[in-house]
C-alpha cells in the first residue's frame, strides 16, 4: 500500500515523454507535485509504502512496489515477507508450506517426468539440452519483440545490444548495461553509440603509471584495488591513511557517474580518517610534473626544504608571477590585483595571489573584501611556513575586512588554511568541467547564453544543448570555502 498521496520531484528529461503521455506539460528539471501513481512503472523515485504483510513502512523505489504487485498481487516490504505469504497461502489451502511437499504432487510430478521425458527429472533426459535451448530462444524473442520497436534495435544477444547508428550510417554493438547507463542520460542513438563514442583504453594503463611511480618514492606498503565499506580505493597507503583515485575523463563523465560520485566517495573515506587524492586523467598526462611533485609532498618525500623565516617577502610583476603558476600551479595562472613573492637566494621558490571577489562565483565586489586566488611553490620544493608568512604580510600592509578562498576538494582538506588562521564556511556541490578532446574545459566557457550567440536552440538548457553535441559534464569532489576574518581573530 503507498501512503503518499502526493510527492515532490525534480523532471528528469528522460521522463518528459512519460509525462506528456498523461497529460503533463512539463519541461526538464522543473519541480512538479504528482501523485505517486503518475511516476513511470520503472521510476527509481523512492515512495513510502505499507507492507501488506508485516506492516512495516519503508521507502522503496516505486518501480519495486510495482513490481512486487504485478507478481504477487500485494505488496511485500522483502523476499523474507513473500516467502511467508506464499507459505501461509499454501498452509490455509493444502495443510502445508507448498504443494510440492505432498506426497501425491511428488508422484504426480514424477510420473509426468517419466511419460514425457523418460526420467524421474527431465534434466537427467536426452531432450534436456533440446528444451533448454527453446526456453532461451523464447525467452530471447520476448525480450527483442518487447525493446526492438520502441529503441529500433536491430538483435539483442546475450549479453549485447545491435543498434543502427545515423552518424557513421552502420551498425553497433554495446553491452547491455552500458546502453541503459547512456539511456538514462539521452536518447540520441549518436550519443549511445559506441563507434562514435568508443570506450577508452587508456585508463587502466595510466592508473597503473600512477601506482608505479608512488611504489618507486616510498617504502610504505601500497595496496592497489582497496576495499573498505563496499566502496574502493584505487591506490591506499594505510600507515599515511591517504588513498589516491585515478580519475579516467570517460569512465567517470555523466555517461558512468552519478554527479555526486567523487563527492560520496570523499565523504565515505573522509568519516574513517582517510585523505582522498583526486588524481585526474588530463592532469597526469598533461601536467604530471606538478601532478608528480605534489603527490612526493603528500608522501612526505620533497627533497628540497627551505624555511621561510631565510626568505625575502616582495611583490612582484604581472609575467613573473603568470610563468611561476603556470609551471608550478595544477590550476594555472588568474589574474590577481595582488601578487606576492617569496624569495630564496634571489629566486622565486614561493607565490600567493589575492584579488577582489569574482563575479563568475556569484560575488560582489566589496572595499576590504578580497579573496585569495592561488598559492603555490617551486616544484619539488617544499617551503616551511611560506603561505603563513606571505599571507601575514598581506594582513599587516593591505588590512582587508575579510577573506575568502576556495580549496578544491581533489587535493585539499583544508589544513593549509587552518594554519593561516581561516575557519571552514561551507562545502560546495560538486563542480562541473565539459569534455573536449580529452581536457576538462571550464563550464563558463558553454553558458546558454554564449551557445545561443553560437546559434544553438534557444528553446533548450545548456546541458541538452551539449548532450546534444555529444559533450558530456564529469564532476569534482566540490570545493571547501574558507574565510578569513580579522575582527573575529583579534577578539
């Protein structure tokens, strides 16, 4: 029995066609109030129900109540509650827990066996290898005659699907699962393809890359495929508690992740004690000097130490300060109205820059109000006290009212700006980058109003706008934001 009368959700734009097909007129990710029954028979939407057995209420999704009515009639909270209304059935019927344990079903049964199969069990008869491979035949044809028309799939094997593809005009094969996971996020035969949108090979090597190199720097034990809690970690070093995730740019898009993915698996490892590094794909290949020289700092394995109490604080030029970040920063460079320097002997070994707050996070711009934009050090080069002698140097000279920062959750929990004196705000929802040619590319760069000018449907969100173009998002772990408050320091 469902006890909600009405439930609140979010459209899905898989469900659009499901919705005008009862009269709906919805458009994706509107908020809409329905009743239960409204939802498709294969929802994952979970709905309270009453257990027509023991009474319990749980949350189920609606596609299992449904499919608990159609097989059994009522609906049963668990196997366990089935099992027992079948055998109370039988009980007030028969006298017993199933009609096989009759003495009259078991001779009846046998004799039948013996008479069309020449064995007390078919499965011990020569027509058994016959029968069984009908049974799969049919079995087959229901399933092809039931998806062939509705998705225009050409066969349907054992484990695979045969579709056409428009785009490359032939046909392609793709595993059953793999086709529902990229239905579920379109319905564009290109975007499903497989020809179109082959599955990567890469990743496994590059991960194993990652393992090797860590193996190499430390004498730690390094276990790789780590399980703990049903969820995994790629690379774990137990005596540091800091696992590494390998991140490949097409297994973990929107096509084979849930967008709070990396997220969940953050907070999983991060509630046990256990530091969760984000190493992504296009980073290990393309900036996997920085990449490397950060992983040996976590590791505690930086060769060169410089105290910062032996540097000169200076503030310096606009090129000087871009060549450092680029070089030796995984984010790059940003403009920065402040840029300051650590130096060591004449050379840059360290930077910070800080500016006013930025508009494309849905900030204004304030006196006094300021925010720190990057920091980092010379590669392979770890710099004892650098960012909270540069960032007190800002403090004393520039006086702001308040500060704040964003550390990304891939790499960072936060320490860094705990010991500059900053408390946590808040925690972000996941970020998300678009795919192109392998890079994740800033979403900033494909809002709506950028892909209209380029001549797209004005009629459609930017995501379908780009699912259509067969771009898909991959998300982050969301970004800590910290602030820093002198009054509330000096108090």
């Amino acid at each position: 029995m469902i006890l909600d009368e009405k439930i609140i959700i979010k459209v899905n734009p898989a469900q659009i066609k499901h919705f005008k097909t009862i009269g709906l007129d919805v458009k994706p990710y509107d908020i809409i109030e329905i009743s239960p029954h409204q939802l498709n028979s294969g929802s994952n939407i979970k709905i309270n129900c009453k257990c027509d057995v023991c009474g319990d209420i749980k949350k189920h999704a609606y596609r299992k109540y449904i499919r608990s009515v159609k097989n059994c009639g009522y609906y049963s909270c668990s196997i366990k509650c089935a099992k027992e209304k079948i055998k109370k059935t039988f009980m007030d019927k028969y006298g017993y827990e199933h009609h096989f344990m009759s003495e009259e079903s078991k001779n009846k049964i046998k004799k039948t066996w013996l008479n069309n199969y020449g064995s007390e069990h078919f499965a011990n008869s020569e027509k058994y290898g016959e029968i069984k491979n009908d049974i799969i035949k049919k079995r087959k044809d229901t399933v092809y005659k039931k998806y062939a028309e509705k998705d225009n799939i050409l066969r349907i094997d054992d484990f695979e699907i045969v579709k056409y593809c428009h785009k490359h005009q032939g046909e392609f094969s793709i595993n059953k699962k793999l086709y529902h996971n990229r239905k579920r996020i379109t319905n564009n035969d290109n975007v499903i393809c497989t020809v179109c949108n082959p599955l990567s090979e890469n990743n496994s090597l590059l991960e194993l890359d990652l393992l090797d190199f860590i193996r190499h720097n430390i004498s730690n034990e390094v276990i790789s495929n780590h399980r703990d809690g049903g969820k995994e970690i790629d690379i774990f070093i137990p005596n540091l508690n800091i696992g590494f995730e390998f991140n490949g740019l097409y297994w973990h898009n929107e096509l084979h992740k849930e967008n709070d993915y990396h997220k969940n698996k953050t907070d999983f490892f991060n509630d046990k004690n256990i530091k969760i590094i984000h190493i992504w794909e296009d980073d290990w290949v393309l900036k996997s000097e920085i990449v490397k020289s950060r992983v040996l700092n976590l590791l505690g394995k930086t060769k060169k130490k410089i105290y910062a109490r032996k540097c000169v604080i200076k503030e310096i030029g606009s090129k000087e300060y871009k060549d450092f970040l680029k070089i030796n920063h995984i984010q790059g460079s940003i403009n920065s109205s402040i840029k300051l320097g650590l130096y060591y002997d004449g050379e840059l070994v360290s930077a910070m820059g800080l500016g006013s707050l930025r508009k494309v996070l849905g900030s204004k711009s304030k006196l006094g109000y300021y925010e720190l934009l990057r920091y980092c050090s010379k590669l392979n080069t770890l710099v004892v006290g650098g960012s909270s002698k540069l960032f007190k140097y800002f403090i004393d000279k520039y006086k702001p009212t308040n500060v704040i920062s964003y550390a990304d959750r891939s790499w960072s929990n936060g320490n860094l700006y705990e010991k500059m004196g900053f408390t946590l705000k808040s925690i972000t929802k996941p970020n998300y980058y678009y795919i192109l040619d392998k890079i994740r590319v800033n979403r900033y760069n494909f809002r709506k109003d950028v892909l209209i000018r380029g001549g797209y449907d004005h009629n459609k969100t930017e995501h379908q706008i780009m699912l259509d173009r067969g771009i898909y998002r991959i998300y982050d772990s969301g970004s800590l934001v910290y602030e820093f408050n002198p009054q509330t320091l000096n108090s």
